[in-house]
C-alpha cells in the first residue's frame, strides 16, 4: 500500500514540475529557496571546500534536467559511515534546539518548527573531554615492559632444532606457524577472538543532493548499505533517521536523475526552515551568501539523520 501511495506522491510531483516555471529570480533572503544557477554556485563552493562531495551526472541521457548543467545535475558523496542506529542514541532533552519562528517563541504546534534533537550534543562532549583533562592524574612514571615469555617454559634449542631435522622437513615449509611458542599462540588467538567480538558492523550511505524544481530547494536522498555492501532495506533504513521526523518528513520516491526508488526528506518544509534558520544567522550579526546555502541546509537535515557522519567542514554555528 506504501508503494502505491510513494508511486503516486512521485508521479503527481513529476506533473508539478513539468508545469512549474524555472525560478529565475533570486529570493533565497525573502523566501529561502533557490534558482537552478545558485543551487550551483552553493554546490561548487561545497564540492571546493568539502572534497568528499562531487558533482554527478544523470544515469542517462533522458534522465537529463535541462536548467541545470549537464556534468551537475545532482551532488553526490559515497560511503558515509553510520556507526549506530538513532534508537542506540541516549536521549537528553537538554540537548535539543526548537529552530522556530522569526520572535524565537518555544511554540509546540507541530507545523511550528523543526526539531534538532541533538543540536548541543558535540559541546556537551567537548565539555566532557575537557573536564577529563583537567582533572585527570598525572601518568606514571615509564616501567619496563613485563616479558610475555614463559619464564617456566624450555627455551627453544637451535641444535635441537637442526638435529629434529625441522629445518629440513618440506612438510612443515608451508606453515608458518611451526616455530611459534604454543603458550604465545594461543595466547594470540585468544586476543584475536576478543578483538573480533568487538567488531563494530558499520552501515554507509551514499547522499544525494538533488535540485528540486517544484519546491525550489535542494532535496537529500540517500541510500543505505549494510557491512557487506548490501542495500538496506526501507525500514532498516527507518532506524537511521530521527523517531521525531521518520514517520513525518521522510518519503520513498523516485531519484529525479536516477531511475530508482530512494528515502528523502521531503522538502516541502524546506524554504520555511531554511529562511528561519537563515533570519537566525542575520540575528547573530552575519550575513549568509548564497554560496554558503548548502552549509546551512546539511545543518539542518542533521537533525534528521543524525547518526549519518557527513561531511560539511565550514559548518555553520547558530
């Protein structure tokens, strides 16, 4: 049932674009949204100072958009680690951003703001790397090493050895392991075991960012993959987005320059948030160009995929 209603959201957005004009005029200040040539300009400046993101082409021909570039029809950066899943994040209230109305008011309509729900998460571990350090004690003093040898085991005998005839012995050449201390081994063993029981499964993502011509605004798709490299399914794909905006904002539909069916945030909030968020950069005494544009929205699409470790050095602070 999903599948038809995702069908339909895709088809009926196709429609609107073709019958939707090419924005022309510059109103990402006013309104937040973008024309084509400043979606561009904001992808060279992210591609010149993020060089994980690349500009791609559409997977064919007839997939081409003409008001855009034909080498820059969407941004593109692959394998973008995931190391855990949102539900795995521990909740903290206080760690929560409302990104709200021009007055800056705390409403809690639903269609009043946006949630980031992890927005002071890297300075509260700031905060705790630095209180590590200062009230952590001074190391000891160097010791020697302790020797991993036996102390109550016979040392190996070069003559005995040559005497054994093991040295000679072309049954033993293909093993690299015959002149290894047995309490060593197996002491090596049970350290590797360990260590790949601590193996973390890491899922990657590839991100896409497409222009979106109906709504004026870049649009993040994304697809998931599992250690092994295999797609992950929609709903593991669920776990990676915030519980806030799973179930409300992301949708399954149709790549605009790929002939796939792919998760996106669907942008239909996008100019609204972007334009508060961009009000809010104002209040702090800067000035936001244009080509910072896609700075500030990975900003704000972070709040749905927090787990997702992109790239957006030049972040920019609210």
């Amino acid at each position: 049932m999903q599948d038809i209603v995702n069908s339909f959201k895709s088809a009926a957005l196709s429609i609107g674009e073709t019958f939707t004009p090419v924005l022309k005029e510059s109103k990402f200040r006013e309104t937040g949204v973008l024309t084509p040539e400043e979606y561009v300009a904001a992808g060279d400046h992210l591609v010149h100072h993020c060089p994980t993101w690349k500009w791609s082409t559409a997977s064919d021909p007839s997939k081409i958009r003409p008001f855009l570039p034909a080498d820059k029809q969407f941004l593109i950066t692959k394998n973008v680690p995931c190391h855990k899943r949102c539900k795995q994040m521990e909740y903290d209230e206080k760690l929560e951003k409302i990104i709200n109305d021009d007055e800056g008011e705390y409403a809690t309509g639903e269609e009043s703001g946006w949630v980031d729900t992890h927005h002071y998460e890297k300075e509260k571990e700031t905060a705790a790397v630095v209180t590590e350090l200062q009230t952590s004690p001074a190391p000891a003093p160097p010791t020697a090493p302790e020797s991993d040898d036996d102390s109550d085991g016979e040392a190996l005998d070069l003559d005995d050895l040559i005497e054994s005839g093991a040295l000679d012995s072309d049954e033993n050449d293909d093993d690299p392991n015959r002149f290894v201390n047995e309490r060593a081994a197996t002491l090596n063993t049970s350290s590797g075991d360990a260590a790949g029981a601590e193996v973390e499964k890491i899922r990657t993502y590839d991100l896409h960012i497409c222009y979106d011509k109906y709504y004026q605004v870049p649009r993040l798709f994304l697809m998931g993959y599992d250690e092994n490299r295999r797609p992950l399914t929609v709903e593991q794909t669920y776990e990676d987005f915030s519980a806030d905006h799973s179930n409300k904002t992301i949708t399954v539909e149709t790549h605009p320059s790929m002939d796939l069916q792919m998760p996106t945030v669907h942008p239909c909030k996008h100019a609204e948030m972007m334009k508060r968020l961009i009000n809010q950069y104002a209040e702090s005494g800067k000035e936001l160009g244009v080509h910072e544009y896609l700075f500030l929205f990975l900003k704000f699409v972070q709040a749905v995929i927090p787990t997702i470790e992109y790239d957006f050095t030049r972040a920019i602070k609210l």
